[in-house]
C-alpha cells in the first residue's frame, strides 16, 4: 500500500500534490473555523438572556401594542413611526399600509398585547423570537390569543422586528366584523 504522506526535511508532503500537509491542515481548519462562526444560531449566553429578552420584549411589545401612527398626518410621518420599532422590507409594506388604513373611516376597534415571549435562537445581529399575542375587542372585551413568530435585526438604532409572520385561530364572526 502506497504512503499519501511522506516525510521530507521540512516537513510532511502530499505525494501528490506537493504541498506540505501543514498548509492544508491550516487551510481546512481555517474553513471550518469560518463557516462554523458564519453558519450557526447561537442561543444567548444564561447572562446575556434577561437583558436580551427585555430588549425584544419592548420592542415587540410597541410593534404591536403602540398606535400613535394611527394619528399620523402624512405617509412619512408614520413611516417615522413605525420605524421605532420596524425595519428593512417589513416597514416599508406596514407603512404603506397603514397610510392606507389612515386614509380610509374605520370601525376597528382591537388592541393587541404581547402575553409572552422566548428567545428562540439569537445570532451577532438576528434573533428570533415566538409569542403569544392578546388581541382584544375594545368595546366588546371579547379577547383571544395567537401566535407569532418574530426574526428582529440589530440596527445603529437598536433592535427592530425584521419580519413577522402570524397564526391566529379562524374565527369567521370576527373575520366578518373586520
């Protein structure tokens, strides 16, 4: 059976590439080092946890629950808004959207609460975050709960809700009141 390896002064060679088994090895460990630190979720630290989790929990917690933008005279004045507790593609699409909602009359009358929440996962500058929101009917005190699934970036302004997605129960009696 041939050596892959053979030993030179100097050092170990591959037989057949040349290249001393030193540099390979470095090169290789490099990669793996690299892809490891680009490539995993890292779930927050035991310390690092309350802090973090205040941190999302407020901004969540206005993401849902704040509604001065209801008040907002212009588009951009709700994007300003909005943009405490959004960003990237998501403010933009709530912006829209709520001008939309401004400009129209409206019979909505829910507010909805963050009931509670758990870090899922947490990298450098993305978290991920699963809730359970309250959204209650104001004049009726009719309530019920969902789910949502946030991922929050951290921004030069702090943390801000990157994308939402939600899962709410079907209820046709509200759907129809909405």
């Amino acid at each position: 059976m041939r050596q892959l390896f053979i030993k030179r002064a100097g050092g170990i060679f591959c037989r057949f590439c040349k290249k001393s088994f030193f540099v390979w090895f470095t090169a290789f460990l490099l990669c793996f080092f690299v892809t490891g630190l680009c490539m995993s979720k890292v779930l927050p630290g035991k310390d690092d946890e309350p802090a973090l989790k205040e941190e999302l929990s407020e901004i969540i917690k206005g993401g849902v629950g704040d509604n001065s933008w209801w008040n907002s005279k212009s588009k951009e004045e709700v994007r300003k808004n909005l943009s405490r507790y959004y960003t990237g593609p998501l403010l933009d699409e709530l912006s829209f959207s709520a001008w939309e909602f401004i400009r129209k009359p409206t019979d909505w009358y829910w507010q909805v609460s963050l009931v509670r929440m758990e870090v899922l996962w947490q990298t450098g500058k993305r978290a991920g975050v699963g809730t359970v929101l309250k959204d209650t009917d104001l004049v009726t005190g009719e309530s019920e709960e969902g789910e949502a699934e946030y991922v929050l970036e951290k921004t030069r302004q702090g943390w801000r809700i990157f994308s939402a997605e939600y899962h709410w129960p079907v209820s046709s009696e509200r759907m129809e009141s909405r």
